[in-house]
C-alpha cells in the first residue's frame, strides 16, 4: 500500500499538480519561530545559572535583628526546594515562622507555611539586608553568622 502511495506521489509531483520543495526542511520554519528557538537556551541557561548562584550565596546561617529590646531570631536559609521557593527554618517567639524564602528583583523574600510573604529585605551596606518600612524606618535587619 505504501509503495502505491508513493508511486501516486511521484506521479502527481511530474505532473505539476503537487508542489515540490528541494532543501533543508528547517528553512520552512517560520522566521520567529527559529529566532525565538536560538535564542531561548542561552538566554534562559545564563539566568538560570545566575540566580543559582546568588541563592548559594545567600544560603547559611543568618540572625533576624528586630526592634530594640527583642531577643534575634536564628534563620537558616536552603537550598532545597520547596515549592515554588526554596526552603529555611527559623526560631522566633511571637512572630510567624519562616517557611521558605526567594530572590525577586533584588529582594530577599521570606515567606510562612502558606507562601504568604511574611518580610522583605534589600541589601544594605557590609553585606547585611535591611527590611524596607514605610517611611524609611527599617524594622528589622538580617545578619550573616558565621558558618
């Protein structure tokens, strides 16, 4: 049956009626649709390698300061997975713990055990991240203990 198939093919191709394309098939692709296919794996791998090295860098041990008088908090941030973000544990009083935490534009995110953001942190000055308040006034702070 396919050798019929085929004899029709070449028959129909002679005859003018199918029409008959000679080079790479990959030159049929549409032109955005090849932009976008080369492009994507370079882009997308030096992100990727990117923010995985800015998550080893921030992975460790760290102290949350809060206000004066209250005792710090001990925070460790991962590696692993969990979920969408990665994950961490914490030991504080009165305050919800820390579940997980990301990387998102420059802000160190910190989130509970429902993935609600609980802090959020921008770098400062000596490698220490300060929480941002309305009006300026940082409430808490993050420092790097020693590993």
């Amino acid at each position: 049956m396919q050798f019929k198939t085929f004899i029709i093919s070449i028959g129909f191709a002679v005859a003018g009626c199918v029409p008959t394309y000679v080079g790479d098939p990959a030159d049929l692709a549409e032109p955005a649709v090849k932009k976008s296919n080369a492009n994507l794996t370079v882009a997308s791998t030096q992100k990727t390698a990117e923010k995985l090295a800015a998550i080893a860098a921030l992975a460790g041990k760290w102290s949350v300061i809060r206000g004066e008088g209250q005792t710090p908090c001990a925070l460790q941030l991962k590696t692993a997975q969990f979920g969408g973000n990665y994950a961490a544990s914490s030991v504080c009083s009165g305050e919800p713990n820390v579940w997980s935490w990301n990387m998102r534009q420059d802000a160190l995110l910190l989130f509970d055990h429902r993935s609600k953001v609980i802090a959020s942190f921008h770098e400062s000055e000596g490698g220490n991240w300060r929480e941002a308040r309305e009006g300026g006034d940082p409430a808490l702070g993050l420092v790097r203990l020693g590993d």
